[in-house]
C-alpha cells in the first residue's frame, strides 16, 4: 500500500498514520525473512552470530562494498578472500606496494577503485590509528568514499540508521511504490522513498535484508513475487506488472574504438608496460598499444607506432566492452628486443605469470600468443 492508494479526502494525519503502520510491518516482515534467509557472505556477520555477540569488522565490510561496485557477489569473492588472506588488516593494505595491490585486482575492474582503496587504506592507518570513523561525515572524508559506501559502512559496521540504496535498493523501491518516472532521473525519488524505511532498529541488517531482497527475489527478470515476504505491500505487484519496473530510458549507443597492442616476446617472456598513472587502467601493467580512437589503424600506422624494430605480423584481433565504449584491439606479434619502448621502459614477463594483467590485455595476450600461457 502507498500514500497514493488512500482515498482523496483522507486527512494528511490518517493518511501517515496509515503509511506508519504499514511501515513497521514491512520492516517487521522483512527483518524477520532476513533472518531466516540472510545470504552467507565472507564479509558479513549474519543475525545469528550477532545474537551471540560477534560485530562486523569495518575494514571487511567497507573492502567488500569497494569491491561489489559496478561487480557481482561471485565475481568479487574470491578477490576479497584473497585480499583479506595477504592483507588482513587496513594497516597491512596501506603498507603495500602499489604495483602489488594493482596486479592483485587485475581482473576486478574499474581501476580507480583500486587506487581509491590504497589511498582510503593510508589515510585510515595514517591519520586515524588504523580504526575506520563510526559516522557517515567522518567516512565521507575519507578520500575515495563516496555517500552509498559510507552509508554502508556506518549501517553494517556501526549500526548508524544510515540510508544504503544500491541497484537491488532502487529496483524493490521503485516496484514497492511503482515508481513511473525512468532511470536514472527517478534516483532521487527512489532514494527518498528508501529513506522513508530507514528505522534505528538493526539499520545494518536492514540495508543488507534490502539487498538480498533484490538478488534474490525482487530480481531484475522474472521476480519471485510469489516468495517476496513484502509481497502485500508492493504496488507494482497490485498493478499487474511488477517486472516492468524500474522504468528505464532507452540508453544511447556505446562509441566504439579502435587500437593496436603489440604482443612483443623475447624466448618464454613477453614484453609488458606500464600505463601512466592516470587514466583508464591507470598504473596497470599491459601490453604496449597504440592509442585507441575512432578510426581503424591502418597497417603502415599500426607499424610506425610499434614499440620495437621487428618483424611483425598480424595474429588477428580481439573484442572488448568497458562501461562507456566498446573496443576492436588488432593484434601484432613478434620475437625481438624493446628498443623502442618509453614511458618507464619495459617489462619483461614470463608467460605464466600474465594472469594479473587487466582483462583487454589479458584477452589480447592469450589471443596473440595461441593460447601458449
């Protein structure tokens, strides 16, 4: 039920006294079905083990949520377990080489999220002894943390009623109270009506129960309305037409680019470079490429762009998407030495340790070399 399914001469005052109690039963029924169904998580601590007094540990819970941007749950796993395994603490990850955090997540994506990690690590173990802010201001400050990752870290790791709206939020938000305004205009709206649910009971388990809601049941295709424990309350479902929600505008075709990367090997070794610092995949190690632009790179440019004097030949080409434009790599292949390379010089890596590069680069290399890794 909504606001908008009370009749029109409802007084203002009755009308929130209805939504209220509505409201605490949907958080009451939610809660309840998290605690039966909480998802088993290696950074989370579920209702049962906090009844017995274990808390979350503010250095997992904000790892995982940095990691959980823009990436799935069985993508990101195994990272985190990695991660957490070398570097258990904020104070081991802020001690670390730049270079070592970077290839350690190589494969993750989005690399700014790994430098922002290194920069929030040195900061936390520098300027705060090590012990993450307990508020969504003093996280907030905390270079890299933008408002839904401080959000998150305060209601899960400190129990603060903060308001944690990620895509699952916005999705059981907008069928709940059939939102017809399109993505992403309705974000605001969206977030406001989350916003109206946030209570100070168990605000952790709240924005996590919100989250399993949508991975679980409220999902983007084919939602599980029949297993949804706020199924009552959902205006979307009243309609007829949950699945159509949120409503989205229609996206704008992705620009699609064009590059060379030259796959140059010396015996079982492979020449590899270091992108400048920033930048997409800023401070990652590659392949030497050319630059990437809208037009195709000609053979006479993809040779006079090359990083080596030598005889290369064409081993054919690679396709890969990044969130804001697609990307056609052709590839050349040779044996020889890297007289040409700048920028820092080059790398020299054996073939079995080329699993750290960044995706495009790793497809590429695997691509060029015959699948010889």
């Amino acid at each position: 039920m909504s606001l908008g399914d009370c009749a029109a001469p409802m007084a203002l005052e009755v009308m929130i006294a209805v939504w209220g109690g509505v409201n605490t039963a949907l958080r009451a029924q939610l809660l309840a079905w998290y605690d039966a169904n909480a998802r088993d998580l290696p950074w989370r601590v579920r209702p049962a083990a906090q009844a017995a007094g274990a808390k979350a540990d503010p250095y997992r819970v904000w790892l995982s949520e940095v990691m959980l941007q823009q990436t799935t749950v069985p993508h990101a796993t195994p990272y985190f377990l990695r991660f957490t395994a070398r570097w258990p603490t904020v104070g081991d990850l802020a001690a670390e080489a730049d270079g070592e955090v970077m290839a350690a997540w190589a494969g993750l994506g989005y690399y700014a999220r790994a430098r922002n990690l290194l920069a929030c690590a040195r900061a936390v173990a520098g300027e705060h002894g090590g012990i993450f802010p307990d508020t969504e201001d003093g996280l907030r400050a905390l270079p890299g943390l933008g408002p839904y990752t401080a959000a998150a870290v305060a209601a899960i790791a400190f129990g603060r009623p903060a308001n944690v709206v990620d895509g699952n939020v916005e999705r059981v938000m907008a069928r709940l109270f059939a939102v017809d305004q399109p993505l992403p205009d309705a974000k605001p709206e969206l977030k406001r009506l989350a916003a109206g649910l946030v209570g100070n009971e168990r605000p952790g388990d709240w924005a996590q129960a919100l989250m399993d809601l949508g991975a679980t049941v409220c999902r983007p295709k084919q939602p599980q309305c029949d297993r949804c424990p706020v199924a009552a309350h959902c205006a979307g479902l009243a309609g007829g037409e949950p699945e159509t929600y949120p409503r989205r505008t229609a996206k704008a075709e992705r620009p699609h680019r064009h590059g060379v990367a030259y796959i140059l090997t010396r015996g079982s070794e492979v020449a590899l470079v270091r992108r400048p610092p920033k930048g997409l995949l800023g401070g990652m190690l590659a392949l030497p490429s050319s630059d990437w632009r809208a037009a195709r790179w000609s053979e006479t440019e993809a040779m006079a762009a090359a990083p080596a004097m030598a005889d290369w030949r064409s081993v054919g080409e690679v396709e890969h998407g990044f969130t804001h434009f697609t990307l056609t790599l052709q590839l050349l292949r040779a044996e020889g030495e890297a007289d040409g390379v700048t920028q820092g010089g080059v790398i020299w890596s054996p073939r079995r340790d080329l699993d750290g590069l960044p995706s495009v680069f790793l497809k590429a290399a695997k691509a060029g070399l015959n699948g010889l890794l």
